[in-house]
C-alpha cells in the first residue's frame, strides 16, 4: 500500500513486530540484567491467558476480494470494548508495517463498539494499492490492559526498551502447507506465480506473526496479583483479514464512470421499483422517502418484522453504488411534545441506520439526524397529512471522489 505522507513516519515503528520478537537481538548482544532499573529487574512475568476481547476487521470490499494496482482502500476496524489496538499491514513483497496507531490518530486508544477507519476523513491522502501481484494481510491486536497503550508521536512504545525488542526479520520463514489454505483455494482467476509466491510467503508470515503475538501478549509485562481484582488486565483478541493485489494486465479495462447524474439517476430507479417508497432528486441528491407506517409501530422505533425486507432491498442498492454517503433522517408529525417527537425521531434514524450498517453497508457511509416536527411535507391538520410526516428519509449524496 501507498501510505504517501505516512510511510516515512510508520517505518519508525514497524518494530510493532515487538509483540511478534522473542527476546533475542539486544539479550544476545548483552545480559539482559544490565542497564535495567531496579523496578525492570523486579518485574514478574506471569502467565495470564485471555482471550476475551472481540476485533472485527472489514475493508470497503469484503475480505478476500481482489483488488487491482493504484486502486484505493479503506480499512474500518472496531472492538466490543475499551482498549488498545495496533493495526499492522503485511505487504505483497513480506514486508510489516503499522497502520494505526499514526500521525492523524497518534493515540491507539478506542472506544467499545465505535467504528474507526484508515484512512480516517480527516486524512489528507488516500490509501492506494501498490506493489507486486500477491496476497496482503491486514492484522489487528487489541488489549484492555493499559500498558499496550501508545503515542506514535512518542515513538516506539515502552516494552520495546523494556523487553530489549529491535524489531525480527521474517525473510527466512518458511511457508508451509499454504496449499491447503482458504487463501490459496480462494485465489482470484489469472493469479500468477509471482502472485503465487507471494501467497505462499505471506501466508506464512501472518501465521508467525499472530503466533508470537499470543505468546507474547498472554504474559502479562509485570506481576498483577497485587492489583485489586477489578484493575487488573482482563484480555485480548486478534483477527486478520487479507486480500488479492492483482495486476493490471488480469483486469479488462475499466467502463468509463457515468456522470453523477447519472449515478443518481440508476439509483433513483432502482429505488423505484420497491413497493411504497417514493425515490426523487433534488439538486446533486437522491431522496428516498420510506414512510413511517413501513418501518415502525405507533410511538416505537423498533423496527417492524415486515420493515426488514424492504431495509434489505435498500442495503442491496446501496452496495451496488458504493460511491455515495447516505444520511438517514427521522421526521415525525406535529402530535405530543415537540421533545419527544425530536428525540423519537433521532431514535428511529438511528435504527434504520444500525440496520442498513449490519447488511453490510460500511459504517463511514452512514450517518443519521432527528428533525421531529420540524420539516413536515404536507399538513398537521388532517391524519392523511400527518401520515405523510412520519416518514425516513435516505439522503443520498454522490462522493467528491467519485471517478478519480
């Protein structure tokens, strides 16, 4: 991957294979008692296993899709609780880097069940596919124990000075059994055998990787039986996902991109066709309008079982044009307190979004807002008017990227 302004800042720290290095390069050198503080000699180490934390790890495109040279990607990762994670890139030349933390996100701290992204919006470069045909892994490590947290504006965390880690070459690991991987069986068509080497390199590589991380990050870095109960570590989790860099020769070459317009308008009539939702455009937007009798009950915004097929056949449309963002916005009628239908409606937006999201539609892409009573389409004074202002509407938006 093309990291532009971030390469130079990250090679700094690709000893994030510390958690990877057994303690070999500086204790060969010198005993490992020297130059230690009297609280680094006395430090215990004590075996704790856990395995507790859950990781989820997805790219724009699922995990394992093929992607071509100088194409962009988005990596969107997220954990079921507070920690700290280190997402690290295994290139198609073998080569390890770290992908977060970094100079836009310098601290590795995340919250449990908030969605982070590389590159994040405020980037000011993209993520672009480069190198050699072949497979990258993308591993993630995480931990509730606080002392994996880390500045990368601070440099390379402490237990790299405490453990004596200067970083491991994995040239000479040997790949093994590749073959019999998903990776290999799953290969895309026209792979070539650079490619091939490539795969059977990495393959091997990720699987030391993630085995020298469990055991090093199930030892805790210093004694904890001395810590009350509650603050001691609880655990940790890993996961990966990989893909295929495919060179540009194996692609057909690509159809010319339709003008937004256009892109708009191929929505708005596939929209059309699900029974019940009105799909117009509105300047440089698509608005898809799902009333609220659709979605939702009298005063709830618990989806209705019903709700579900045509919130699947909306996620589907929206992953066949990845190039939008979609605001999801709840309006309600004038009836009851004007506080509670504000905060009816945020609730209700929020719904559909978390729906759309767990179809597979990327988090980044989805965004909601409550407008309560505030911007009725027709009158309050009638039910059939009211009717019509209980309504979600999708406000669809073609990126600034779009075609680039």
């Amino acid at each position: 991957m093309k990291r532009s302004h971030v390469v130079k800042m990250f090679m700094i720290v690709v000893s994030f294979t510390l958690l990877s290095a057994p303690l070999v390069s500086v204790a060969q050198q010198r005993p490992r008692s020297q130059g230690l503080t009297p609280e680094e000699k006395s430090r215990k180490i004590s075996p704790v296993p856990r395995d507790r934390v859950n990781v989820e790890l997805w790219f724009d495109k699922q995990c394992g899709a093929a992607y071509k040279q100088q194409e962009k990607i988005m990596i969107t990762f997220r954990t079921d609780t507070d920690g700290y994670i280190t997402l690290y890139d295994i290139d198609t030349r073998g080569q390890v880097s770290v992908l977060f933390p970094n100079r836009h996100q310098p601290d590795n701290f995340v919250r449990g069940g908030q969605t982070y992204t590389v590159p994040d919006r405020s980037y000011s470069y993209d993520l672009v596919i480069e190198g050699p045909e072949g497979i990258e892994y993308v591993d993630a490590v995480a931990s509730t124990d606080p002392y994996y947290r880390w500045n990368f504006n601070q440099g390379e965390p402490r237990w790299v000075r405490e453990w004596g880690l200067t970083g491991r070459s994995y040239n000479n690991v040997r790949s093994q059994n590749y073959k019999k991987s998903s990776e290999y069986k799953n290969r895309p068509t026209g792979f070539s055998a650079v490619g091939e080497q490539s795969l059977a390199k990495n393959y091997a590589i990720s699987r030391q990787i993630r085995e020298d991380i469990r055991s090093k990050i199930v030892t805790s870095p210093r004694s904890i039986t001395e810590q009350p109960r509650e603050q001691q570590p609880r655990d940790y989790g890993t996961t990966t996902c990989y893909f295929y860099v495919m060179a540009d020769q194996s692609y057909p070459p690509p159809a010319p991109y339709p003008s937004r317009e256009e892109y708009l308008r191929q929505q708005q009539q596939e929209f059309q066709q699900i029974p019940g939702l009105d799909a117009r455009q509105s300047g440089r937007r698509l608005i898809v309008t799902v009333p609220g009798t659709i979605l939702f009950d009298n005063d709830s915004y618990a989806l209705r079982y019903e709700a579900r097929r045509d919130l699947d056949q909306i996620a589907d449309i929206l992953l066949r044009y990845p190039e939008t963002s979609v605001t999801v916005a709840g309006h309600t009628d004038s009836r009851g307190h004007a506080d509670y239908n504000q905060r009816l409606s945020e609730y209700r937006a929020q719904s559909v979004a978390n729906y759309l999201v767990s179809r597979g539609v990327p988090p980044y892409r989805i965004s909601s807002v409550g407008y309560g009573e505030t911007m009725p389409i027709a009158s309050n004074s009638n039910e059939s008017g009211r009717q019509r202002n209980r309504r979600v509407e999708l406000d669809i938006r073609v990126n600034q990227q779009y075609g680039q």
